[in-house]
C-alpha cells in the first residue's frame, strides 16, 4: 500500500489508521467466489483456497500460511511470493511446528496492518492450544484453518482423525468455529471471520470431496450460526460440515416413508447462540430433535433434550477408505434415516 501525504494530511492519517487496523476495503465481498449445485464434488479445503485466491488482490493485509504443507491445507495465495525469498511475500512456511505457528500468528495481530491467517490439520490444534488459547483472550483476529476435519480423511487413521477436537475448540471462550456444509458455505465462513472484530475464528474443512447443495433462499444464513436448508414439520434433525448432505440425503429417504424430516445447517453454534430467542425457536420448531456431527457427543444434547436423539463418534478411528468407515459407523443417508425412523417410533 502507498501512503500519499503531508504533515498536516488528515486524509493520511485517516489512511494510516485504516492500514493500522486492517481494515477491509469498501466492497472486497464482491470479489469472493460463487459456487453451483451443479459443480462436482469439492472438498471444501479445496473450495477455502479458492476463496483465499479469489479475495487475497483486495485485501492487501491477508497474510499467513501452513505449519503442515501448503498443497494438503489449500492455503498457499497463488499470485504471491513466499515470505522467505521477498520482502513483500505474503506466503509463510511456518515449518511443523503448530505451538510457534500460533505464536507467530498472535504477534503479527497484535502488530497491527496484517490480517493473519495459519493452517494445519485439525487433529494438530492440540499442539497450538495455547496460542489459541491466548488469541482469544486478548480479542486477536487471528483466522485458523483447520483441514482434515473428520473420519473422512481416511487412511491416516485414528492417530490423525480429530473425534474431540471440536468440542475441545468450541470450549475456548471468544472463539467462534465455523465447520461449512460445502463450498458455499465455506465463502460465507471466510466472509465472517474477516469480518470479525473482535477474536479469534477457527474455520474447519473436509478432505474429502462433498456436493455443493442448493440453498436457494438461504445464502449469507451463515452469519445466524444456524438456519432451515429443508422444512418438515415431524422433527428435526441439527448436522454440521460433511455430515448435512448425508442429513439431506435422510429426509428424502424419510419422506418416501411418511416422515416429515426438517434439516437445520449450523455451521457456528456460538453464532446461533447469540440470535435473539424467536430466530432460535423458530429455526428448531419445537420438534423432536436429533443431531449428527462426525464427532464426539458431548454437547449436543442440549439442543437435543433429554428425549432426543445424538448421532456422533464416542470412540476413536480407524484406517480405512472414508467410504468404509462412513458405511461401518453409520454416516450414510440409509443408516441415519433408519436411526431416526427407530427413534420416532
């Protein structure tokens, strides 16, 4: 960024203190990228730096990079040098070493004039929690991307597929964590961390490749935390990330057998944590509810109730083709409309 000015120049004061605090230029929204149902399957590690490309030339404070490699997290900014070999790089290898990652990334928030952002796979948020820890206390804006979010990453195996990891996340005070449904959903996430004034925001995506839904009168619902991707009046059923598609897949096999099933995304429970209470009521309908998230239970079960149904993994992994492990422990469209049809009775 060039500054023009004299001495006395407000407009350069008013400039400087808009470099400062990174601001986001008037309209930079307009650059992130649209995404169709028609589209093939993308992983939406794939469809985050897509986003990240697409937003970085408007947004000349957007700088980070990966402590794991830069291909396996999609975090690399294409039409930038790395940080190592320019002056005016904007890429940083960070080097496997998620503790000094996150430190790093604290220094330049608290510097001021970078917007910084670093990655890794979300079972290594372990190693970072301090610095995570200490973003979040001190109001940072630092952005986490956090790949491999699931049992969907496969063959790496229980050592590297997170089952705690999100609640452990969303236990952080001042953290918001985001897990998109797809690629749509991933542009709205990126749009809301940026946007984020005040702390830290976690933003977890798949490995695996997931469909791009139609959400045709639901676009920018991401900001609510939580909103209806398909109405039905018997219960309902609460899904995040990879798993909502699997939840769609549900209620349509439900409806061909007399169950009106309606499927509420909540990519950001603290999100919909903080709408006003008619949002929130309206969005549950006071129905039955059940929910699905390819991880551990805990927590869910108040939005469930005492008589409501969790869908998740209290157990750890397994090496396996993500297919497999999805057929084996029940994150299928059939295994999740039986569940439901055998919990309403």
């Amino acid at each position: 960024m060039e500054f023009k000015f004299s001495p006395e120049d407000e407009s350069f004061r008013q400039q400087l203190r808009a470099f400062v605090d990174a601001e986001l230029p008037a309209g930079w929204e307009e650059s992130l990228p649209a995404f169709s149902p028609q589209e093939a399957s993308m992983a939406t590690r794939q469809a985050s730096g897509k986003v990240l490309n697409a937003i970085a030339p408007r947004l000349p404070a957007l700088i980070g990079g990966s402590a794991d490699l830069s291909p396996s997290t999609n975090t690399h900014l294409k039409d930038f040098e790395d940080s190592h070999l320019s002056a005016r790089g904007r890429n940083f290898h960070f080097g496997i070493r998620e503790h000094g990652m996150g430190a790093i990334l604290n220094g330049m928030a608290l510097h001021g004039g970078i917007r910084p952002y670093g990655a890794t796979f979300l079972v290594f948020s372990d190693y970072m929690r301090p610095s995570i820890r200490l973003a979040a206390l001190m109001d940072q804006r630092v952005v986490y991307i956090f790949t491999h979010d699931s049992i969907g990453l496969g063959q790496d195996g229980p050592t590297h597929q997170p089952i705690e990891h999100l609640l452990c996340l969303r236990a952080v005070p001042n953290l918001t964590v985001l897990r998109p449904a797809d690629a749509t959903e991933t542009a709205e996430a990126w749009e809301l961390a940026l946007r984020r004034a005040n702390g830290p925001t976690a933003i977890l995506l798949t490995r695996q490749g997931i469909p791009v839904l139609d959400r045709s009168g639901c676009e920018g619902m991401v900001h609510r935390g939580g909103y209806v991707l398909r109405d039905g009046d018997g219960a309902t059923l609460i899904a995040t990330g990879s798993e909502v598609h699997v939840a769609l897949e549900a209620a349509e096999l439900l409806s061909g057998e007399g169950i009106s099933l309606r499927v509420v995304s909540m990519p950001c429970v603290e999100a919909f944590d903080t709408q006003e209470q008619s949002y929130r009521e309206s969005v549950l309908g006071g129905l039955p509810t059940a929910t699905l998230e390819a991880g551990v239970t805990m927590g869910w079960h108040r939005f469930a109730g005492p008589d409501g149904l969790v869908m998740g993994l209290d157990h750890f992994g397994a090496s396996s083709p993500w297919q497999r492990i999805a057929e084996e422990w029940g994150f299928t469209g059939r295994a999740v409309a039986d569940r439901i049809a055998d919990w309403l009775g």
